[in-house]
C-alpha cells in the first residue's frame, strides 16, 4: 500500500508539475486513487468495495481531459489534464456501480457498494 501511495504521489507530481500533493482523507473516508495514461488505467484497484454509508472519494489524475462518472449516484467532474481531480459522496445506494471516464470511455473500476 505504501508504495502504491508512492508511486500515485510520484505520478502526480510529474503529470501536475510542482502541484501539491491531495489533502488527507476525512477521518472515516474511503479514497481510491488511480491514474490513466493513454486512455488506460495504470494505477488504481479493478473495484472498490464500501459498507453502505460510507463517506467515499474517488481521485482521478488523467494525462488527457476527461470526465469522470459514478454511475447510479450520478456524480461527475471535469478532469484538468495532469491534475488530480475528484468526486465525494455517502454510499448510501447498494450494489454494483461502473465508473468510467466518459470521454475516452475508459472504465475505470467498478464500486460495490454492499456488506
């Protein structure tokens, strides 16, 4: 995990030039982070599994401008071309949601939002 942290950190450092690294998690809040090049996903977990209720935020940093979508919960942000950008919300809606890059069409991870 540890250097996985490194490696997305690096990443977005050398994608975002001298940007700063993303603030810290809320206390309770689930973040997945990945980073896209190409129009494929180069970091960041096939799915990402949340107890229902839970705070989540997912951070997207793209070497193209995109948008990110969270299916079923209708969330969506403009993505800046090599900076970090993100999307939170409760994961008050049970199942099993794609989140995808609408542009590209990228999929990017699949939510599972159950016990």
């Amino acid at each position: 995990m540890a250097r996985t942290l490194v490696l997305v950190t690096m990443l977005t450092l050398v994608l975002g030039g001298c940007a700063s690294p993303a603030p810290p998690a809320p206390a309770g809040e689930q973040v997945a982070r990945f980073t896209v090049q190409g129009g494929k996903r180069v970091a960041g977990p096939d799915r990402v599994e949340v107890s229902p209720g839970r705070a989540v935020r997912l951070e997207v940093t793209s070497d193209t401008a995109d948008e990110l979508h969270v299916h079923g919960y209708d969330k969506e942000v403009e993505l800046t071309a090599g900076q970090p950008g993100s999307v939170s919300f409760t994961a008050d809606v049970p199942g099993l949601f794609e989140v995808e890059l609408h542009h590209s069409g990228t999929k990017l991870t699949q939510l599972r939002v159950g016990a």
